[in-house]
C-alpha cells in the first residue's frame, strides 16, 4: 500500500482548495471548498474509491450517467473506475469532505476526461 498524503498537505487548483485533515494507511481525509460557480474535472481512480459528505452548500454531483444534486449531510458513494465530478452553480462556497480508501493514494491517481481549466 502506498499513501503519499500526510496530514496538512494542502493545494489552491483554479476550482477552490483542498486540505488534508487526517491520513494513514489505506485512508486519506480531505476537506475541499469549491468556488461559485467553479467544478473539479471529470475524472476516476484506478486504485481508490472515495466517500463524499456535503458539509457547506449545494452541490451538482455527476456518478456515472447521473447527475445529483445534494445538499448539506447529503453522502455520495463513488467507486473505484467510476467517472465523476462536483460541482458548484452557486453564489457561494461550497464544501465537502472526502475520505479516499485504497491501496495506492496519490494525486497521479487521476485520470481526468473533461475540464474546464484545460488539465484534460
């Protein structure tokens, strides 16, 4: 098992930020603001899958085909290979945790198919 994250790792991308709250073996934590109106990439893991709680704000989440909107306390399920994105078509920030789970937990665990920042 490989994590390269530790705790108070931190990164600003052109969507918002994250932070890691807390990491060990197999598990990584991480608190993420998105911007209003900003949206991560659509993107999958091959080696993770990832927990989502909305704890600020609405958010618009693709899984698959779908597409979600949740709100605060809302969970989102997202497993390993499957293509997913948040997103915020909001006024204001939005937050949520995320809690990775895997053997191999690192940010070249990305596999992105569209963005709007042009990373794909």
């Amino acid at each position: 098992m490989a994590n390269t994250y530790q705790k108070g790792d931190h990164d600003t991308r052109p969507w918002g930020t994250w932070e890691v709250l807390d990491a060990g073996e197999g598990f990584c934590v991480k608190r993420i603001k998105v911007l209003p109106h900003s949206m991560l990439s659509l993107q999958s893991h091959n080696f993770r899958s990832e927990h989502w709680i909305i704890i600020k704000g609405k958010a618009v989440v693709t899984l698959g085909d779908e597409k979600l909107n949740k709100k605060i306390n809302d969970a989102i399920y997202i497993p390993v290979k499957t293509k997913h994105r948040i997103q915020n078509d909001t006024e204001t920030d939005m937050e949520f945790i995320e809690i990775q789970a895997g053997e191999n937990l690192d940010e070249g665990d990305i596999v992105r198919y569209e963005d709007i920042y042009g990373r794909a």
